[in-house]
C-alpha cells in the first residue's frame, strides 16, 4: 500500500495533484465532469480587487507543444468571490482551496489577501506576483528581490492562512528571489508561472495576440521549470510547489524529485479535463512500480 498524501504548511493533502490557477476557474465546470474532491487541492482563478474584463481578444494562441495566453486576470473582482462564490463552492467541493491573489499595488494585494484569507474554505494563499499579461502591476513586483520582499512582507502581516509566493521565470535569478520572499516571511513559493512569448501572423504581418505577446505555457517549458525547481529547492528551507508543463504521472514525480512538495498542472486541463484525474488515479500504481512507498520520501530525491 502506498501513501500518496503530502503536507502543505501544516495542511495535509491526499495527493500532491493541484490544478493551477487560470485553468481551472472556481472548479464548478470541472465538478460537473468527475468529483473534483479527488484533487489535493486547486488554486482558482487569478482574483483581484476590482473586477476586470482582461485584455482585448484575441488573447490565446496555439503554439507546437504549448500555447500562449494573455488572458489579463480576467475575473469577478475579489468581494464577489469572497461574498458569493466561495460559500457555493462548498456545495462541490468540501477540501480547502488555494486562493490566488492578483494585483496592481502592494496596498491592493494586502486587502484581497486579508479578505481571502478570512474565508473558512481557503486553506492556503498563492501570491500572484508574476503575471506577465497585465500592465502595472503583476510581474513587476516578481522581477527583483527588492520589490518581492516589500509585497511579501506587507501581505505576511495580514495574511491568516500559510503564504505561498508565484514566481515569474523571467528574471535572471529566480534563486534570489525565492530567497528574498522566505526572508520577508514567505511560508512557501510556488513555480513557474508563464514564459514571455508571441506568435506572428505570417499573412497579416501582425503579432497573433491583441496583446502582442502573452505567458507561454505547456509540455515545451518542462525542463525549464524543472531545472529552476531544483534551483529554488536547494535555495531555501521553505516548501516549493512545483509548475509548468506537468502532463504525465511521470512528470508529477520528477517535478518532486527535484524538490517540489507538491505539482500544480495548467495548460494540461484545457486539452484535457480529466489530466488531473488520470495522474490520481495512475499515481499509485507508478509509484509500486519504482519502489516509492511514500511521495514525501522522494521530494528532493534528486539532489
């Protein structure tokens, strides 16, 4: 019998399997399909604190092993998920959830992370510091030590539940900045979010995306965020969940062996609704078949 359950800062999850936030909304067209409560847990979608329409269309684009989006934080603003989406997610889903945070000022993540974090059913937070897709604000705050360590510190303040700080691949040190969100009181960080990229009609000689460039994600990025999770393990003490371009069961595994507690999986659910499904449900028979009696044991295996 093998243990899949890993813990999060004191939350214990059945499995390590968290689909990412923006790929997975609030979680009710997924309940429609198969009971999500099989999932350790899932991050919802980027919230902020207005509601905001995202960015003008067209705003997603196939790329060969991946695509990119520039979605914009497109969401209901973060009272009226506070106020009516989170108590109706419990009619689905009885798991705490991790609620994601986006924003535009240090003053404007303090007030959604403080809100969000009252909600009963919100068991952990994902700073969003790292969105290449908005203007002023996002990733700005993810691309130096400096700025990281001020959002962070002033959320950690406030913030009731564990904080995990989303970090952005498009910097030249993610190690550093890793380092300087444990520092300002980070309970954990999770990684990557998108690449920058952009695709070129090659007929109308314009950018594909209204946007011009966009967050790339899929298979493509794998080795990438596998090689900057090993990095950012090795850089700090607190837990790293680990992100970008998870489509397999064997994917999950490695993604731990090179130091993640825990995998969240994006693009794989939007051309598969079931992926997260799959890897649960393949999860133990994989883990007997390489001799891992427990998941907790091999996190960081590979160093």
């Amino acid at each position: 019998m093998v243990n899949t359950s890993v813990t999060l800062c004191g939350l214990q999850l059945d499995n390590p399997i968290i689909p990412a936030s923006g790929t997975f909304g609030y979680g009710a067209e997924f309940a429609e399909l198969y009971d999500i409560n099989i999932l350790g847990t899932f991050s919802f979608k980027g919230t902020t604190k207005e509601p905001r329409f995202g960015n003008p269309t067209p705003r997603i684009a196939e790329c060969r092993e991946g695509m990119l989006n520039s979605v914009g934080l497109q969401n209901p603003g973060v009272d009226e998920v506070c106020d009516t989406i989170l108590p109706r997610m419990k009619k689905y889903f009885n798991k705490p959830v991790m609620a994601n945070i986006g924003g535009f000022s240090i003053d404007e993540y303090v007030y959604c992370c403080e809100k969000a974090s009252q909600a009963e059913n919100v068991g952990l937070v994902e700073l969003n510091i790292s969105c290449p897709n908005v203007h002023g604000g996002g990733m700005s705050f993810g691309t130096s030590p400096e700025s990281a360590a001020r959002v962070t510190e002033a959320v950690r303040r406030i913030c009731k539940k564990p904080l995990f700080v989303k970090l952005s691949p498009n910097v030249t040190d993610i190690a550093a900045i890793a380092r300087a969100c444990e520092d300002a009181g980070a309970d954990g960080v999770s990684l990557i979010n998108t690449l920058m990229g952009m695709r070129i009609d090659i007929r109308r000689r314009t950018p594909v995306l209204a946007n011009k460039k966009g967050g790339f994600s899929g298979a493509a990025v794998f080795p990438v965020a596998l090689r900057m999770v090993y990095d950012v393990y090795e850089a700090v003490k607190i837990p790293v969940i680990g992100m970008g371009g998870v489509t397999t069961v064997d994917d999950v595994i490695e993604m731990m062996m090179a130091g993640a507690r825990a995998v969240e999986i994006g693009s794989a659910n939007l051309t598969d609704p079931f992926v997260c499904k799959k890897i649960i449900e393949a999860l133990p028979g994989r883990m007997e078949e390489l001799g891992i009696t427990s998941l907790a044991d091999i996190v960081g295996a590979a160093h």
